[in-house]
C-alpha cells in the first residue's frame, strides 16, 4: 500500500509523513532533490541530494516514478524500485500524483491531500525560515509558492482518496489515525 501526500507549501505533509512512518510503520519513500539541504537534514534521510547533471541522467535512465521541478527550479523525484512492495508513504505533487498512477497503476496507491489556509501556511514557512532570519528573498518565495500552488493544486480534490484540514492547532496523531482509518476502509487489512 502507498499512501500519497499531496499539499501546498506548509500544509504539514511532512509532519503527518513522520507520524505514519513513526507510529503507523509506513516506510518513508526518500525522493531525490536538486535543492540544498536545510538545516538539519541528512542526506538519505530527509532527501538524497543530487546536482542537477546527475537527476537529469536518472530522468534519462527512466528511474522515477514520478519526478517534478518545483520552487526555485529544483527538482525532486522517487524511484520506481521505491514502490514495488510494503506499506510506503510519500510526498508528492499532483503531477508527481499523475506520473505516479501511470507508471505503477492506482491498485495500491491511496491519495491524501491536505489542506491548511493561507495565514497557517505562511506561518509554518516563516517559522522554518526563523522569525530573525527572515529577509526579503524569503517574502518572494512565499509569494511565488502561493502563486504556484494556486494553480498546481486546483481541481485536485476531485483527484485524490481523501482531503484532510491541517490548519494552526490541528492535531498530527489524529490526523494519521483518520488517514489510516480511511486506507483500512477502502483497501482492507494493510498487511497483505
């Protein structure tokens, strides 16, 4: 079973991906990214982080399930060989989403998309940056994030297994239960 996490920047998937990895054995998919590594991650934990050059051969290599270029031209993607087997969870977009649904079928893949509202999911970035470190390169990247996840994540809803709110004081624990509880309806016992 594979559970996607679909959200605009600061909807918390990554907080609801660490719960159902942590407290649900989800095993986390670790995408590839082109971007740099923030404070704190570890390369092969968080994210491998690669150059362009060597993403761009992979691509070329048909590796990806799915791949996408996201803020600031960075591109991430999965590995197919990521998705053959045991419960998995990942974050995705919903062209990451499409890809994904072509290339490994929609048997197995159950797709959550979370949503939060603007004032939360400008808060979250803001807080991530820091509240004394945020200068004016940050403000246009919440500006084009917005302006980007507006269009990307239109109509999606329509597309996707649930829709779940994550908005300021949402509690994560529940939030997985009902994603889980949810996957258990359509799909059955997890574990076969």
């Amino acid at each position: 079973m594979i559970i996607t996490l679909l959200g605009a920047s600061g909807s918390g998937k990554s907080k609801i991906e660490n719960e159902l990895a942590t407290h649900y054995g989800f095993e986390k998919i670790v995408s590839y990214t082109t971007r740099e590594p923030r404070e704190g991650e570890i390369n092969g934990k968080d994210y491998y982080f690669v150059n362009n050059e060597t993403f761009n051969e992979m691509t070329e290599d048909g590796l990806f399930a799915e791949y996408d270029k996201y803020s600031q031209n960075r591109l991430y993607g999965s590995l197919r060989m990521d998705y053959v087997s045991g419960n998995r969870v990942v974050v995705i977009t919903p062209y990451g989403l499409q890809q994904l649904k072509e290339n490994c079928g929609v048997g197995n893949i159950f797709s959550v998309l979370i949503k939060a509202n603007l004032g939360t999911r400008i808060k979250r970035y803001i807080d991530r940056c820091g509240v004394n470190k945020f200068n004016f390169d940050d403000k246009n990247e919440i500006a084009a994030r917005v302006e980007r996840d507006f269009g990307a994540f239109k109509g999606v809803e329509k597309e996707v297994d649930l829709v779940i709110h994550n908005n300021e004081g949402e509690d994560i624990p529940l939030l997985a239960k009902i994603i889980v509880d949810e996957c258990k309806r359509k799909y059955g016992d997890l574990n076969k």
